[in-house]
C-alpha cells in the first residue's frame, strides 16, 4: 500500500493520463449513443416484425379471396356455354317440331290411309314437346344458379374491397406505432440521462478529486486497489468506506427515479492481462465476476435495492490500455460502477 501511494504522488503531475480519459470519454461517449441507437432499432424491428406477420396473413388471405373469384368466374363461364347449347338445342328442337306440324296439316286431308302417319306424326310431336319443356327446366336452373353464382361474385369483391381497405389502415397504424415509439424511447433516453448526470454529480462531490477514482464517459472507474489486495476478492475497509457514500446515492436516486423507468447500476469488474495464480480462483474471469458480486452484495447489505444491482465479470478482455507495463496493468484492473437501462 506504501508503494502504491507513493506511485500515484509521483504521477499527480502527469498529464498524459488526463489526455487519455479525455480521449477515452469521446470514444465511449460515440460508442454509448451507438448502443441506445441499436436498442431503438431492435424495439422497433421488433414492432414492426410483428406487424409483418399480420400484413402476410392478410395478403395470404386476399390471395385465397383471388383464387376463389377466379374459380367462380370459370364456373360462370362454363354455365354460359352450357346455356348457349340448350339454347341451340331447343331452337333447332322447336324448327323441327314447326316441319312436323307443317307436314301433319298438309297430310290431315290425306285419307284414311295416312291415319296410322298422323299418329306417329302426333307422337314424335308430343315427344318433341317434352324435349322442350326438359330444356326450358334446364334453362331456368341455369339461369337461377347463374344468379347465385353472380351474388357469391359481388360478395367475394366486397370482401376483397374491405380487406384492402384493412390493409391500408394497418399500414397507417404500423407507421404511427413506429413514430410513437421513437418518440417515447427518445424521452426515455433523455430522462435517464438527466437522472445519471445527478447521480455522478452527487458521486463526485461525495467522492471528492482523488487519482485512483474518475469518471470515464457514463461510467465512474474505481482502481481495483481501492477494494481489493492482489489476487483477491475480499472487500478492504477503505474500500467499504467509499462503497458507503455511493450506496447513499443510490438510495436518493431510486426516491427520484420514476418507477416505470427500468434502470440498474452495473457493476463491472476488469483485470489485467497477466494470468492469475490462486487456488481460489482459476482464472481472470472468475476473479473479476466474484469482485463485482462482492460490490453488489455490499451495496445490498446498505440497503439498496436488489433489482437495481446487476454485476458483471469481464476478465483482462476490456483493457483501458493495452500496453504491457506496469503503469498500464494498473489502470486495467479497476471496477467500473454504469448507470444504465435493465
């Protein structure tokens, strides 16, 4: 701990570190407005994929509605033809009953011989008039199944009328969702902005301005050293110290925060690159996720909410510096508090 205070006299005037955490809060400053930006887009895709659904069932079904037009469109086709034929039928059925009837009137006076003649005159006659009348039948049911046939028609075309009609109304909903969100997300982002410039504000004039505590972008970035010793889990009580003061924030921001705002504070623990050596823990993954659990059930114990806690291990894989010097495994190992959206 000696040497560790003295390094950080030693480097108070350096400015180079300043330069870095300038730099370093652009960068993730642009990378913080890329993520609401890609948590916009997938609420949206989200939206609007299932709004796709509906429109592909509704096209599915005017589809249907096409087909079955067209098949009754055929079928009245088919009627009409057969109408035409009957027609014919009975026409040339009528002309030959009109030749019969011509020849049973020159043969009337004929003579007794030409009896037996008029009688089968008369019957092909009366046969020729049931063939009429049949068709006339056949006729009439045509007629009648043509008319209900043009009645499914109309219905069909009504149908097909309102289901575009739907069609262009989901549309109109589907668009006016989508604004509706965006405009909803954007004051969602806002608030929670304004409500984590607060937080760190508070932080930072609780914490006051110390070298091994900053603000890196949205994050406020502790030095593992404040909490931990080598290679450890276990909270120090300079540590504990400071967790007090944020834990007090903490509760102050969850009286302010609206409860339909769904926020958490992350909890992040980093390591340097260098492969750890402990029978306790087997690897920089299991050494950064039990120091953030341990932060997390120390808050807890001060009386902040579970549910608004949520801790991460990150192992050496998110390095604020990836030079291999002493200086530089120092900034990596750090726990990084994030107030963010569940």
């Amino acid at each position: 701990m000696a040497l560790a205070r003295t390094r950080r006299g030693e480097s108070a005037f350096n400015y180079w570190p300043g330069f870095v955490d300038a730099l370093s809060t652009l960068v993730l400053s642009i990378v913080f407005l890329l993520s609401v930006f890609l948590v916009v887009q997938f609420f949206l895709s989200q939206q609007i994929s299932g709004k796709d659904k509906a429109l592909e069932q509704l096209n599915a079904k005017i589809a249907q509605l096409n087909d079955m037009l067209s098949l009754e469109k055929l079928g009245q086709l088919t009627l009409d033809d057969q109408i035409s034929q009957l027609r014919a039928g009975l026409a040339s059925a009528e002309g030959e009953r009109d030749r019969i009837k011509g020849l049973y009137d020159g043969l009337a006076n004929a003579g007794n011989d030409a009896a037996g003649r008029t009688t089968e005159l008369n019957k092909a006659l009366e046969s020729e008039k049931g063939v009429s009348a049949r068709a006339l039948a056949q006729i009439e049911v045509l007629t009648q199944q043509i008319s209900a046939l043009r009645r499914q028609l109309a219905a069909l075309e009504d149908a097909l009328d309102a289901s575009e009609k739907r069609d262009k109304e989901s549309q109109g909903r589907i668009a006016d969702l989508g604004q509706r969100l965006n405009v909803a997300l954007a004051q969602r982002v806002q608030e929670l902005s304004r409500y984590r410039s607060e937080f760190f504000g508070q932080l930072r004039a609780i914490l006051g301005n110390r070298p091994d505590i900053r603000i890196v972008g949205d994050r406020f970035v502790f030095q593992s050293e404040v909490f931990f010793d080598t290679g450890q889990a276990l909270l120090l009580p300079e540590g504990r110290a400071e967790l007090d003061k944020v834990a007090g924030a903490l509760i102050d921001l969850d009286k302010q925060i609206p409860g339909e705002i769904a926020w958490v504070l992350r909890v992040d623990g980093h390591t340097d690159s260098r492969p750890i050596n402990s029978p306790v823990f087997k690897s920089n993954w299991e050494l950064s996720s039990a120091r953030a659990i341990a932060v997390v059930q120390y808050l807890i114990s001060l009386g902040v909410p579970a549910q608004r806690l949520v801790a991460a291990g990150f192992a050496e894989f998110q390095p604020l510096d990836t030079a291999q010097t002493d200086d530089a495994y120092k900034r990596n190992r750090r726990i990084e508090l994030k107030l963010t959206e569940r």
